[in-house]
C-alpha cells in the first residue's frame, strides 16, 4: 500500500511538553531497569525462590530490552513515532502492574520480558521523538538536558530501591510506575507531536534475523559468568549469534526497506560515533556496576549508604550534561566529547590504581568525580553528533541503532569485567573483591580510552545530510 505522506509530517510541536514527557518516560525506565537490583533479596524471601533463579528478572529485562530496540525503531517510522511510543508506554506500564502482582519467580520473569519490551520501544522514539522536534543547532542543549536525567536515574536507583524495600514493600518499586506511566501516555496522546519515517513495509525477515542474533549474542554473555566461556553452551550461542547478525547485514545490503540501512554507516560521524557510544556506555555501566559491588561487599555499605556516598559521581550528568551540550552547540562536538572520554578514562585509571581497602571513600569518589565529569562531557555530545549526521527520515533507525550499540557495550563489557573479576578474585570475602574489583575496572578505563580514540574520527558532516525540510513551525516554536 503507497503512502503519500511526507516521511517527516509532524504536527504542531510545544518543545517544553516534548521535553517534558519523553525525559520522564526515559527516566522512568531507566530508574526501573536499576531498582530492582537492590529488591532482589526481598524477593527471594518472599516468592520463595533462590537467587539465580531471581537473577533473571534483570536478565530477561535486558534481553528484551536489547532484541527490540531495532523493530520498535522501524514500528516507529512505519506507524508513527508517537503512537507506537504510547503503546510501549502503556505496555511497559501495564507490565510493571504485572511485576508486582506476579505470584512467583516465573510469573515475575515473564512480566519482566514483557516490561523489557516496552522499555525496547520507549527508549529509542523517545529519543527520536525529541531530536525531531528540535533544529539540529539546539539538539546538543536539548539532549544534555534528557540525558542528564539518565545520570539522575542511575543516582537514584540504588536509593529509589533501597527506600521503598525497606520502608514499603518490593511490590512498590513496580506500582510506583502505573500512575506515571498512565498519566504520561494520556499526556503524550496530546501534546506529543506525531512524525513518520519512509513509509515502507516491515522488513519481517529482517526482524527475525536482528532479534534472533542479539538475543542469542546477550543470552552467551549473560551465562558465560554461569557455565564458563569455553562451554559448549557459551561458545555455541555465541558463534550462532555472529552467524544470524551476519546473516543480517547480508540481509540488510539486499532488502528492499532494510531495518538498518547500510548507507548510514558511509557516513564517518555516525559509525564513529556508534562505536563511541558502545565503547562509552559499556566503560561506564562496568565502572558503575562493579564501583557499588565494592561499596557494599568489600566496605560493607547498606544500599542506600552506598547510594549516598557514590552520588556526586551519578548524578554528575544532572549538571553537567545540559551545559555541555549548549557549549557544544557553540563550538563543535568533538572537543567536548574527546575530553570527556579521556577524563572518565583518567578518573577510573585513578580507581583501578588506588582501590583498595586501605584508601578512602573520599579519595575514590573524588576520581569517579574527575570520570564523572568526564562521561557528563560525552552524554549529550555523542548522540547529538550521530544523530545530527543523518537525514531526518533516518533519526527513527538512527536512534535504535544508538540504544542498540548502548546496550550492547554494556552487556559486552559486564561479561568482559566479570570474567577478569573471577580470575582475580570473588565476592566471599572483602579482600578478595577489592583483589578482582581492581582489575574489573581496568577493564573500564580499556573502554574509555579506546572511546576517545574513535571519537577523534567523529566530526561535523561537511555538509547537512539530505533531508525533508523541517517545518517552520517546529522551528518557530523552538
């Protein structure tokens, strides 16, 4: 069926609600894909199950987190951007109702594969949402200001989750989402502006093949830590997992309406940057994950004392991430971007070598402070310089694939982290935490100081990628 609309029709913008919703719905999942780490003893007492069992409310979050972010971007642009975002909406909404009435571990891990989908959805139309409300000259301030919140969320989810376990019940950290999921979704139906990409038919075939290699690739690496990395389980899953992603970029170079065009990566600025922002998003996850094991392991630090004390390094995006996205609207991405990365890379070098149980907590928040500053840097500035380099039609393709290296990068360097933590040492006692907790965050500074490598590469297109003139009441209004 032709559709004669224009690939980038969008209504009438009001940028503060665009802002304003799409932060909160991008807030939301992230802080949930983070509380419920803190729940998960609770859990266990009360459904009765062991903590392996447990630890695949986070897992199968995550893989369906991972396998959908390419279809829910193509969904978008076929269907319209701000419809299937309020379906994922209400869909991650209703889930999470599920969570908290799930009457036992396996009815908990379903909602969670179900909320892991809506999560799938909302992230990357939030995203592209938001860039397409907004010219290309204000999107590093725009970006700053939502990605900042995702700083926010991470400060606040070992503190959100620890609080209402302790002082509620776990069931809450689930029914806090249904009032602000709904009256989001209400909102978003009416304030949110409605765009497409290039109307073409699904690429099913395309769907089967992304969605069946990511789940396969994160499925090896989430068990490589359980049953080792030369098992057969682990090596068989993985090279079946190359094997589909390979089948797909085959795929992709002949379809028709591919999910993921090609072409895209001929541009410099957006196949350095997505490299960056795997590289980045996995040193900082790693760092963040292994920096709270150690708080709590080898220091001893309840949840939300870790929380406290490890907050001026989370929530440095809050400050920091506006202010430089609107100096890198002023003068270029790649300076702040490449400062930012060698900062983190410096801040967690200054970690790795003074990590142990004789140095303060002081002097170790003081250097995630530097690093903090530095990921701050490169929040806002990465996604702007990719998504500033492709067409507008493209943003909707362009942001799943951005959420797609995100959360690739950070299950790759988890599993990286993990497997050199184990080498080293283990979680039994604090002395031999804090003998695997250094090298793990090596492993960080690796990925940080690569990041900065390739974003050297990113800069400016030297020209502005075709596109569909935006129209001007977008542009008046923002």
């Amino acid at each position: 069926m032709t559709n004669t609309r224009s690939p980038s029709a969008v209504t009438a913008v009001r940028p503060r609600w665009v802002l304003g919703l799409t932060s909160i719905a991008y807030f939301m999942v992230v802080l949930d894909s983070l509380v419920v780490v803190t729940a998960l003893p609770r859990m266990q007492q009360d459904l009765h199950a062991d903590l392996a069992a447990l630890q695949w409310t986070v897992n199968s979050y995550g893989i369906a987190f991972a396998a959908g972010i390419i279809t829910a971007a193509a969904l978008g642009d076929r269907f319209g951007r701000r419809r299937v975002f309020i379906l994922g909406l209400v869909l991650f909404t209703l889930s999470s109702a599920a969570c908290a009435l799930a009457p036992d571990a396996a009815g908990l891990i379903a909602a969670r594969t179900v909320q892991g989908l809506g999560a799938a959805v909302v992230l990357p139309l939030s995203l592209t949402i938001l860039s397409t409300a907004f010219p290309p000259q204000r999107r590093g301030l725009i970006i700053g200001i939502y990605g900042g919140l995702a700083g926010l969320a991470v400060a606040a989810g070992p503190l959100v989750g620890g609080a209402v376990t302790e002082g509620l019940d776990w069931h809450w950290i689930f029914w806090l989402n249904v009032p602000i999921g709904l009256i989001a979704a209400a909102l978003g139906t009416r304030l949110l502006p409605e765009s497409h990409g290039a109307a073409h038919r699904l690429d099913l075939f395309g769907v089967v093949l992304v969605t069946g290699g990511v789940v396969a690739l994160v499925w090896a690496l989430v068990r490589a830590g359980d049953v080792g990395w030369s098992g057969r389980q682990t090596v068989g899953t993985l090279l079946a997992g190359c094997v589909l992603l390979l089948a797909f970029v085959w795929w992709q170079r002949r379809a028709h309406a591919p999910l993921v065009p090609m072409a895209l990566f001929r541009s410099q600025a957006f196949a350095a940057g997505t490299v960056t922002m795997f590289l980045m998003s996995g040193a900082t996850f790693a760092a963040a994950f292994w920096i709270t094991q150690d708080f709590q392991f080898a220091r001893g630090y309840s949840p939300i004392s870790a929380g406290l004390r490890l907050l001026p390094f989370f929530a440095t995006p809050v400050l920091i991430s506006p202010f430089a996205g609107a100096v890198s609207d002023r003068i270029g991405r790649r300076p702040i971007m490449v400062t930012g990365l060698a900062l983190q890379a410096l801040g967690f070098a200054w970690v790795a070598t003074r990590g142990s149980l004789h140095t303060s907590w002081v002097e170790l928040v003081t250097a995630l402070l530097v690093a903090g500053v530095g990921v701050s840097m490169a929040l806002p500035t990465v996604p702007t310089a990719v998504l500033n380099a492709v067409p507008t039609a493209q943003l909707g393709k362009a942001s799943g694939i951005n959420y797609m290296a995100q959360r690739l990068g950070t299950v790759f360097a988890v599993a990286i982290s993990t497997a050199v933590f184990s080498a080293y040492g283990h979680l039994g006692d604090p002395a031999a935490v804090t003998a695997g907790f250094r090298p793990a965050i090596w492993c960080s500074v690796v990925f940080a100081a690569l990041a900065a490598v390739t974003a050297l590469a990113i800069s400016a297109p030297a020209t502005r990628p075709a596109t569909d003139t935006q129209p001007a009441d977008i542009l008046a209004a923002a």
